[in-house]
C-alpha cells in the first residue's frame, strides 16, 4: 500500500508542474490586462488551483490536510451550503417583488405620485414614469452622452463579428432622477439595479501596451454597451417618500434598499424577464438546499 501510495504521488508531481506554471502564466497575463477587463469566472479558476496545489504540498509529505475530523469538515461544508441557498433564495425573492410589481401595476406618472403624497395619500411601492435625468453627464465608448453606462469593448473579429474582450468600462452619475413635468425625484440606485437594453456602437479601442499599437494608427472596436440617456424614458420600482430637504422627494426600494430603474421601449415587459431570473434563482437555492441535506445526511 505504501509503494502505491508513493506511486500515485510520483504520478502526480508533473500535473503539479503543469499547475505551477498555469499559475505564473495567468499572473503575467492577468496582470497585464486591464482591471475592468479581467473575467471573474478566470480569477475564482485560479483562486481554486492556487489553493489546490497549497493543499497538494502537505500531502506530498504524507501529512494530514487538516487537523479535524472528516464529520466536522462535511457538518461545515453543509451548513456553509445552506447559508448559500438562504442568500440566493433571499435574492431571488426580491427579485420576483419587482416582477410582480412591473407585472402587476400600471405605471403612475410621477407627477400624479407627488400630488397624491402632498394630498397625504402616499402611494406606497409602485411602478412611477418619468423621464430619466442626471446632474453629470459622462460620456459611453460609444461617444454616447448619457447618465451612466456598461459597456464591454471588443476588437473587431473577421466579417465583423465580436472579437476578443479588450476593456470592461462603467461609470454612473452620481446623483440619478426620475422627471415628470413638474416634479422630480432623486432615485437611490445600484449598478445591479438598472436595467437598460443592449446596444453596439463602433469605438476606439483602448489603449495599447506595445509600442507598435502606441505608434500606429488608434484600432477599430465594437461597444456593447447598456446606457441611459437623459431624457428617455424611464420606470422605476420603488417606494416615493420625503426627500432631506422641503419640497424634495426620493424613490428608493423597500427598506432603504435600491430602487430598480428599467429604460428602454420594452420597459413594460421587463417583468416576465425578471419572473424568470427569479425563478432560476429559486432552483439553485433548491439545488443548494438538496446537496447540503446529502451531505448532512452522511454524517447521521
């Protein structure tokens, strides 16, 4: 048993030398890549090998991985699983709020909001239109002027189709409102909480880092970017209430939380997608759920 053992360890020393190495060419790579432009999914792979090969070294010397017993391992590993499907199902359940609420409601204009509040009949969480405004404007890949942005920049691929990923680029104003004709109201946003359709527009492509790109002629990109133009039209899922100062009013989510601001022609059907996303949201959660339950299960 022992000569196997010392075997299967010999086996393994090259894929530990194909590890090393993966690790030094991904941190050359990565770090010469723009932040914005570094792909998660990359960074967590990495994270996991880099792990792998520490705990790869204790057992190449026969010693124990860890200094407790398999059962405490798989009790915490089950009960950390089950932290993790209460979070994605939380999620998911804030999420269908907002589904119901841009399925379930007509919009009400903004103004008629106001006057409802001053007349001391709050409105409570609702769908409110208006017209999206910012007090900064910035500026998309895409030479766009607009109130925030998110936008992936990709080189030009053959017959004109989306290349490699060269930036990943956003910015949002900091102060966004919702504007009807008379009135308007900061809404308490967050960059997960704007939703706004997907559009691809010719760009510069960032700046290169060989000098033969600094030297030649700027290379040609293709933007896809999410934007919110001022003065487009916008609905926001929220909650109207009193702003810091007289006369002011602010849209936030429920409990402080952000409101869900939806731009584009098809604002009004954003509900079915996101009754999906919530969905998927509750079947991890139940997959989750399932796999701690197993792991649990072997420890009774």
């Amino acid at each position: 048993m022992g000569v196997d053992l010392d075997l299967g360890r010999v086996l393994l020393l090259p894929l530990c030398g194909v590890g090393l190495a993966l690790l030094l060419w991904a941190t050359f790579n990565l770090g010469r890549t723009p932040s914005g432009a570094r792909p998660r999914w990359m960074l967590a792979g990495f994270g996991a090998l880099a792990l792998g090969l520490v705990l790869f070294v204790p057992w190449m010397r026969g010693t124990a991985l860890v200094p407790v017993s398999p059962d405490v391992l798989v009790k915490a590993l089950g009960g950390g699983l089950l932290v993790l499907a209460a979070g994605v199902s939380a999620r998911g359940a804030r999420v269908r709020l907002r589904a119901d609420a841009l399925r379930g409601a007509a919009p009400m204009p903004l103004d008629e909001a106001v006057a409802a509040f001053r007349e001391g009949r709050p409105p409570g969480f609702g769908v409110y239109r208006g017209r999206l405004e910012c007090l900064e404007t910035l500026t998309s890949p895409g030479g766009v002027p607009c109130a925030f942005y998110d936008a992936a920049v990709h080189a030009v691929g053959a017959r004109g189709h989306k290349g490699p990923l060269l930036s990943r680029e956003r910015a949002y104003s900091p102060v966004l409102l919702l504007k009807g004709e008379r009135t308007s109201a900061a809404v308490g946003f967050a960059p997960s909480a704007l939703l706004a359709p997907v559009a691809v527009r010719r760009c510069v492509a960032p700046p290169a880092l060989t000098q033969a790109e600094l030297l030649g002629e700027p290379a040609q990109a293709l933007s896809w970017e999410r934007v919110g133009v001022p003065g487009e039209a916008c609905l926001v899922v929220g909650e109207l209430s009193r702003g810091p100062c007289d006369g002011t009013y602010a849209l936030r989510g429920r409990g402080g939380r952000p409101a869900l601001v939806v731009l584009g022609e098809g604002a009004t059907g954003t509900g079915g997608v996101l009754s999906r996303r919530a969905w998927r949201h509750f079947a991890a959660a139940g997959a989750l759920s399932l796999a701690a339950v197993f792991m649990l299960a072997r420890t009774l």
